[in-house]
C-alpha cells in the first residue's frame, strides 16, 4: 500500500494547481472521533486502525475522487486528511448542492469503509466528517498563505456539516420518541446444560427500513444528541407493554441505563402500578445495567438500586469483560447476574487467553455467589467450550434470532 504524503512535501505541486487552474478546492477529511480508540486500547491498536484508515482514504483515487487528486495529511500520526482537487471546477461544482452531495458520498464511502476496521472498538460507525472550500488564486497574495486560508475554511465547513448533521438527527429521534416508534424483539437465554428456555432478553429496534433500526447506531445517535434517557425510558416501556404475555415461566431481561434508576417513572407506586397493569412478576424482571452512560458515583448508585431492588427486580451487568468499567460496576454492584460480552465469547474454541478469562469469571461467580450468562454465542464448538467450563446460561444466534413475540429455539 502507497503511504499518504505530508502536506508540507507537496505544497509545491498543490501551489501549482492552484496558479494553473486559477482556483483549488480542498476536502477535508476529519477522523478524529477515532482517537478514543488509543485512550481505551492504547497506541497500537490506534495505529493498527488508523494504517486501515489511511488505506481506505487512498482506495477512493479512481472511485469517489479523480486518480490525479492530491492526497496528504499534517502528519504521519494525524487522523485528518487534504484531499486537493485537481480538476478546475466548473459552474456546477462551485455550487453548493455539488460540494455538499461530495462531501456525503465520500463520508459514506469512507464510514462504510472503516467500519468494519473499527468496529470491534467503537461498536457503530467511526461518525468521520467531510467539509469543502474553494479559493481563488490572487496574485497579490502568497500562495501558502491562500492554502492555509483553504485549508482552514474547509475545516470550518466540516464542523458546520458535522453539527447540521447533529440537529437532523436529534429531530428525527425526537420525532421518534414522541410517536413512541420503537419495535421490541425478544432473544432467548437458554440454559447450557439443558438447552431449555429460562428466559428471554427485550431488544429494542427503531423504525424498519431506517438506518435507526439498528440497536446501536439509535443509541449512539441518542448519545450524541443527548436524548439517551428518553430513548432508554421509551425502550423499557415498551419491552415491558410488548411481554405481557410472556409465560411466568421465563424470566424477562431489560437493558435500562444506570440513570433509569433516577427516573421518577421508574420507581415507587407509579412503578408498581405499571408492573401490576402488564402482569409480570417483579421477581421475573432483571434489568442489564448497561455502559453507555458512566456511573460517577457508585455509593449513590448502589442506595437508589437497592430501593428499587425491593420492587423485586434483579440486577445484571452487560457486557461484562468488554471494558474497565464494566469489571468495575461487577465489584461495586455484586450484582446477581453477569453477561459475558460477546467480544470475549466470539472464537473462544481458538482462543487460551478467552478461555482462561471465561474460567476466571466462572470461578468468581462461585465465590461471590452470581450467575455468568454467555452472549453471542454462534457456533456448536463456542458453546462445548462454555459447557464445558461449566457456564450456566447463554444466548445467541446458534440458539435464534430475535423475533416477536417470543421465539423457540433450534433443536440440533
């Protein structure tokens, strides 16, 4: 693979441009939201990602931008790219309508493109943003000072398209949430040993047909429009409507977020009132504290979840072994469930050190007295791994796929 050059190694060819077509236009390219990858995973799996990235930038020459277009970025570790136009635009280009569809088709082909390079890290697409500008060539005036000018006008730009795409989504989820648009779907949790039944997961889904019935790019839009308690309270109203006619031989999984516990409609008499309208027994209902929002305060945590805990309800911890802060809220909860995140589930029949994890976490649910619960479990060698480990329970797409209202497994 070709190495992007520096900027400074090209502003000769660049000044060229500009001086022979009497303008130049500039994309930028900003990934920056990527670097959280370093502070989580540290600096080689950052630059692991990152050499993807680079990658994916160059395989647009030929498809979403002309092969002679110079591409380049400040420096070898930055996470923004220039891409200067050679073509001289004509009068369509210079509108904005021709800048902003560019803009858009090289954002999507590059979120589509990296995606898959960070989603084991970031779970949704990497959000990478694309601006524009033109400047006119004068003269009068240095051309690296017209350059800088370019470069900072287009920064600019992608804040301005970056920020615009925000508020559309911030009014598409409020509209969402107001129309109450949510469609829940339920995923077994199957016992191991039996491969009985022992309860199900409520799994929230936005409209069919929309990018947002991903489960994971509807709460990452909420995150980033700050909509995410709404988003969570409609979810759980939902899932509890959509299971009233769950056998009270299951027991029912909701994912709330830490602040649900907060949440005035989710305590006390209106609580009670609610769980009594959908006739589900409280003692049957275990909430999956989940990590999209960070506790701050664990003592205050722990007081408002034991009074909600004499509703009855249960708690787990999702995702756990994805992260610090998941370990962290099994030591500060002790709750008296733990799920498995299925990154550490995934190839465990091929993996010593996710075995080992796995054993770790079985052999302290034996001392600390709560329930391990596999996720994502897809192939029959995954799960002869689990069994024999001795887990309990698990769930997966080897079992089902979620559906509604509540789906039988495979026999096999």
């Amino acid at each position: 693979m070709h190495e992007i050059s520096l900027y400074n190694d090209l502003i000769e060819r660049v000044k060229e441009t500009l001086a022979a077509n009497s303008s130049l236009s500039l994309l930028y390219i900003d990934c920056s939201k990527i670097t959280k990858i370093e502070q989580i995973y540290g600096k080689k799996i950052y630059s692991d990602v990152l050499r993807g990235i680079k990658g994916a930038v160059l395989d647009m020459k030929g498809k979403e931008i002309m092969p002679e277009d110079i591409v380049a970025m400040d420096n070898l570790d930055s996470s923004e790219f220039l891409i200067f136009l050679s073509k001289k635009p004509d009068e369509k280009d210079f509108s904005a309508e021709g800048f902003n569809a560019m803009c858009k088709k090289v954002s999507d082909y590059l979120n589509n493109a990296v995606s898959p390079i960070t989603f084991p890290y970031l779970q949704t697409k990497p959000k990478i943003s694309v601006g524009y500008s033109i400047v006119l060539h004068n003269p009068l005036i240095k051309e690296e000072r017209l350059i800088n000018k370019l470069i900072e006008d287009a920064k600019l730009m992608a804040d301005y398209l970056e920020f615009k795409r925000l508020m559309q989504a911030k009014e598409t989820l409020q509209k969402l949430i107001l129309k109450e648009d949510i469609s829940t779907f339920f995923h077994p949790v199957v016992d191991l040993k039996t491969l009985e039944i022992i309860g199900y997961e409520a799994l929230s889904r936005g409209p069919e047909h929309t990018e947002y019935r991903s489960p994971s790019a509807l709460f990452d839009a909420a995150a980033e429009t700050g909509l995410l308690l709404e988003l969570d309270r409609l979810c759980r109203k939902k899932a509890l409507l959509n299971a009233r006619s769950i056998s009270p031989r299951y027991k029912l999984f909701i994912n709330c977020l830490p602040s649900a516990i907060h949440d005035p409609e989710f305590k006390d008499a209106y609580l009670k009132a609610f769980i009594e309208e959908v006739s589900i027994n409280p003692a049957d209902i275990i909430l999956e504290i989940t990590e999209k929002e960070v506790i701050e305060n664990f003592d205050s945590f722990k007081k408002t979840a034991m009074r909600s805990s004499d509703t009855g309800f249960a708690v787990a911890v999702d995702n756990t072994g994805s992260g610090f802060s998941s370990l962290e809220m099994v030591v500060e909860l002790k709750p008296q469930f733990i799920k498995l995140a299925m990154t550490v589930i995934r190839g465990i029949d091929k993996n010593i050190l996710k075995q080992e994890l796995v054993k770790a976490m079985f052999s302290l649910s034996e001392k600390i007295n709560f329930t391990v619960i596999a996720e994502g479990i897809e192939t029959r060698e995954e799960l002869k791994v689990l069994q024999d480990i001795g887990i309990p329970f698990g769930q997966g797409f080897l079992f089902a796929q979620p559906a509604f209202p509540f789906p039988d497994i495979k026999r096999f």
